[in-house]
C-alpha cells in the first residue's frame, strides 16, 4: 500500500445519521471493517452512478465492508433534512448516511469534487481517496487486497454492519417521476421507487394497472414481467412512428441507462437502445445502432425535430433517437458541465432533466437542473431563457436576467408560447413569459414537483415528487391575477473556494491506475485534458484540449475569482492478462478559485485517487 506516513480518518460527525436505528456512529464502531466514505449530494447525477457502482460491491462484501453515505449538500433545499431522507428512500440507499450539513466532514477529508471516496482500512486509516465514477473495479480489487492483509494481521472483523433499514411506507406511488397524457385521458406515470409505470385514471389517483414487476432489473417481456430501475421521462410516440415502430412510448429507463419500448395495448416492454453499460467515451456526431451505444441516465424524452430527443443528464447533454431508422447520437453539448450558449454542438449543459416542445413544435424546453436555469433548442442554437450558472439559484421572481431558480427538473411549454417549470427544490411552479421576459411564481408549498402534465381543457397536473402524488393546480393559477411575485434569497453554493496566484498556475491532475492496470494508447493517447474558464477572462493561456494530465495555466490578476472547468480521462486496460478488458476513467470537476496573492502557484486534482493518502 505504499511508503508514506498512514493518516489517521478524522471522526465522523454530523447533524444526524440515517438508516441507523437512530444510533451515532463512531469509527472505533467501525473497527475491523473496511469503510468507504462516499462524499454525494442528492443532486448530482454522478453521484447517484456511484451510489449504482456500490451495489454490487455491497452485496458481495458484505460481511467486511460497511459503506457510509456523507452527504455534503449543494444546494440549499439538499440542507433540509427531510429532503434528505425522501432522497435516501427514493434512491435505494442501503447504507448509513450522515447528514454533513455543514460540510464539515467535506473540509476534512479534504473532498473537492461530488462524488469523493475514501478508504478506511480496518485499524482506522485512510489508504485511498477517489473523484468522480468508474471505480468499481479497482475498488474490488483494492478491497481484495485489503482483505489479505488485514485477515493475515487478524485486524479484520467480519459479521453484519450498522445498517438499519426503514420502515416500508404504503402509498399508491412512490417517488414518482414524469406523467404523459394518454389518449384515452388517463395518465401514464414513472414511478421511479417503485421501478414501474403506473396507469391513472384521469382524476390523477386511481390505479388501473401497473407496467413492471416493481422491482429493480432490466428484463423485457409482458406488462407483469418487465423490471425498470428508476425510470423517469416518457414520450409517447406519433400513430405512424408507433405503427412502424412496434410500441407506443418509449421510457428514459434511467438507473439502467436504457431506452425501453411499451406497447399500450397489453404492456409488453423491450428494450430499444443502450447496451445497460454507462457511457465513458468521446464525443462523436455519428449515427450508431441504438442496441450498441451506452448511454448515460437519461431522464427525460421528447418528440422533436422528427425524433425522440434524449435528455442525457449523466452526461450533460442532448441526444437524438430514431425509432424507425433504431439508431442514436449525441445531439447537443460537449459533455463540459457549465453553462454557455451557442451552435448546439458548442453549447454546455449541467444535467438537463426536463423536456417539453413548444405548441408550434419549433421549439425545445430544457430544464437544466445543475446550472438552475430553463434553456431552449431552436434554430440549430441552445439559448438561456432564465439561469446564471452553476453556483448561483434562489427563489427570486421578476426581469428573467434577474430571476433564480432551485435546480428545476421539469418544464411544460403552454399554448400562448410561455413555459411553466417545476421548480424542484424551490418546491414551486413557475412560469417565465418570453413576451414580457419575466419570471412569476404560480403555485409553492410544493414537495419536489418534478414535472408537468397540461390537458385539454388546460389544467394543470403537477406531478409533487416527494409527496407520492400528482396534484392538479387551484383554476386561474396560470392567469396574470393567479401568479405572484417572490423576492426571495439569492444563494451561491457555499464551497469553499480553492485560492490560486495571479500569473503561472500548473494545474496537475493526478492519476493512478487501479491496481493491475496500466495505461493504454492502443487507440491513441491515452489521457486527455480540456480546460475551460468562467468568466473566460479568468485564463489568459492554458485553456483548450490536449493530451497532457498537467497544463501550464496563466490567470489573469485584474479578475478576482471563477470557476475552473476540467474535464479529465485516461484510458486502461488491465495488465498482463490474455483478454484483458479496458477501461475509460473520466471526471469533470467545477473547481471555484478565487485569485490571491501569494497563494498556491500549483492546483492538484486526483483523477483516480487510489494512491496512498
């Protein structure tokens, strides 16, 4: 494991632990297991993807790991701690959560990117720190290790751990997700916990069937076989599409990171693209057949420009899907998490999860929940119609270049070319009128809305996540004299920013293959780099593409502070093994810096940090 001196885990403490039984953990409770620390906020898409690559290893480690979900929030709803405990529910999370509301545990084990990881041996000490995904592999492979040693010093302890599951609420729905409007006026909903679609009657509550077994798998076959994970969007698709086609809608199947095909008529479901492998690649803008591309959470779906548009939020973009050609590609964004305008495949996104087309089908809604803010596709161009960034949000109505949102998951275009938003963790509706280029507030007192339905006769059904329901909106909400206007507090996210000199900075991303792994330019160079700044002015040199983990950046001292955008991979292939099997290690980091004199001349970030703490 190393030469350098080993470091002791700082204690874990926090406003409250979940999935305990109400008991505070201590690490001497800990003591003869190993421990992995995953440092997430119920937000970030990459951090639900580790919570997906724990699983297995959970399972198989069981009697010897215990793992401890550190949740340190972005954003200002992910405080709330009955927030925080609908999202530990509503994300499978099987493991004790402590809640880190201050960021304290953050600061340190010295986490600068969601998701971090750290490895506590069984005596206590940290021997591995990881950012960002892919590392299930290499984690097995260190635990492996770690078992040898530790079994071999009598310091391993095997037998159960400390989690305490909750108790099993009964409600119709549970966490659900997105609603489309059949043809017959029922609805159709994600019921993301419960790993299915369910059919409503039009009042919004009477369960008429159900779409899926109801538990997490990725079979296909009839309506009481078929298994989803997490779905989310659905889009149902045009008579003749469908006809073509062989089934009716297609369902963002997120968790799986597939697309999956549903005939209304009997329920069969099949699966239409992805290979259920998250995709780590590089950015292309060629058609591939649908069964053969990876794909990345996608969270919600839309019938647009003559095909499914994809809304792609694990990795920060759009993609397009072709149910008669069964093909897909990238249709916009770089998968640089940010915000910027321009030609779609130029422009940044962070997390888009919300899609809806305009009356006059010219143009795409997004909501972009990681940059809090509403965008739109028209013209081969993604514009903002209301957002400033990654760091900034708040519940403040008015002049849309004013007006700040709390990561928005959903969006539904009305007849008169306006927009309402489910305003997620304001727990508000929305609407922002491009006419008069304003922002009101609809309805609040909302838990999570996640998305919109709007029917004929021009209702509203918002579908209120946390409270397992679809609620319609009070008659005259979407009229001037029902919307109000909220001045409410404007938030930047309270990471701490990493100080950095004026002039020469070298900025080292630092990366260590997992163990039995080397790095593989079979296919070209095996690492890449892309740096990007905001505001742009920040970087006089060092921004671009290259081949290098470490650049020479010069920062520009007359502004005092940004945030760096760098977006690292590597590829491996493991060594010294006849079929041996390669990999892509990827991590996009928003680094906020704040320029000083004096300060550091030199930024590290771990790539993939099993290197010895």
């Amino acid at each position: 494991m190393g030469t350098t001196p080993r470091v002791r885990a700082p204690e874990l403490r926090g406003r409250q632990w979940l999935n305990t039984g109400g008991r505070e953990l201590k690490l001497s409770d800990l003591r003869g297991k190993i421990v992995i620390a995953d440092f997430w906020t119920f937000c970030c898409i990459n951090c639900l993807h580790i919570l997906d690559e724990l699983r297995p290893l959970e399972e198989k480690y069981g009697d010897v790991l215990v793992v401890i979900g550190v949740h340190s929030p972005k954003f200002e709803h992910e405080k709330d701690p009955a927030a925080l405990a609908a999202a530990v529910e509503r994300y499978g999370v099987h493991h004790p959560v402590l809640d880190d509301a201050e960021l304290d545990m953050w600061q340190q084990y010295a986490a600068r990117a969601w998701p971090t990881l750290s490895v506590i041996d069984p005596e206590g000490y940290v021997v591995a720190t990881m950012a960002g995904e892919g590392h299930a592999e290499g984690l097995a492979r260190l635990l492996d290790e770690l078992i040898d040693v530790h079994e071999t010093k009598g310091t391993l302890h095997r037998g159960d751990g400390p989690y305490v599951p909750p108790a099993e609420p009964e409600t119709t729905l549970r966490f659900p997700g997105k609603a489309v409007l059949l043809e017959n006026g029922n609805l159709l909903v994600s019921d993301s916990a419960r790993h299915s679609l369910a059919e409503l009657a039009g009042d919004g509550e009477t369960l008429l069937r159900r779409i899926g077994a109801g538990t997490r798998g990725r079979a296909d076959g009839p309506a009481g076989a078929a298994t989803f994970s997490e779905p989310q969007g659905l889009c149902l698709l045009p008579a003749h599409t469908a006809e073509v086609a062989g089934y009716d809608l297609v369902v963002a199947d997120t968790v799986n990171h597939l697309l999956r095909g549903v005939r209304l008529a009997d329920g069969e479901v099949v699966t239409i693209a992805g290979t259920g492998r998250q995709w780590r690649s590089t950015v292309d803008d060629h058609p591939h057949d649908a069964l053969s591309v990876d794909l990345s959470s996608p969270w919600d779906l839309a019938w647009y420009d003559d095909r499914v548009v994809v809304a792609m939020a694990g990795i920060h973009q759009l993609w397009w899907f072709d149910p008669v050609k069964r093909t897909a590609g990238m249709y916009a964004g770089t998968t640089v998490e940010a915000l910027r305008d321009g030609p779609l495949a130029e422009a940044w996104m962070a997390q888009p999860s919300g899609l809806s087309v305009s009356a006059d089908g010219l143009r795409l809604w997004v909501a972009d929940s990681e940059t809090s803010s509403v965008r739109y596709v028209e013209d081969g161009v993604l514009g903002t119609a209301v957002g400033q960034g990654l760091f900034d949000f708040g519940h403040v109505d008015g002049p849309a270049s004013q007006a700040l949102l709390q990561h928005p998951l959903g969006v539904c275009a009305l007849p008169d070319g306006s927009a309402l938003i489910a305003d997620t963790y304001n727990g508000a509706v929305r609407r922002f009128d491009p006419r008069s280029d304003r922002v009101s507030t609809v309805a609040d007192g909302l838990a999570e809305p996640s998305d919109l339905v709007l029917t004929p006769a021009g209702e509203v059904l918002v579908v209120e996540s946390a409270a397992h329901r679809l609620t319609r909106l009070a008659p005259g909400a979407l009229s001037a004299a029902g919307a109000s206007t909220v001045d409410g507090p404007r938030h930047r996210t309270e990471r701490r920013p990493t100080d950095v000199a004026a002039g020469e900075v070298t900025l080292d991303v630092i990366f260590t293959p997992a163990p039995g792994q080397k790095l593989d330019d079979t296919y070209g160079p095996s690492t890449r780099l892309v740096v990007s700044a905001s505001p742009p002015e920040l970087l006089v040199e060092g921004a671009g593409t290259g081949t290098g983990l470490s650049r020479r950046l010069v920062v520009d001292g007359t502004v005092p502070g940004g945030v760096l955008q760098v977006t690292a991979q590597a590829a491996t292939c493991d060594a010294d093994v006849e079929h041996a099997a390669c990999h892509l290690t990827r991590q996009d980091w928003g680094v906020p810096v704040r320029v000083v004199d004096g300060a550091a001349a030199r930024l590290p970030l771990v790539l993939r940090g099993l290197d010895d703490a």
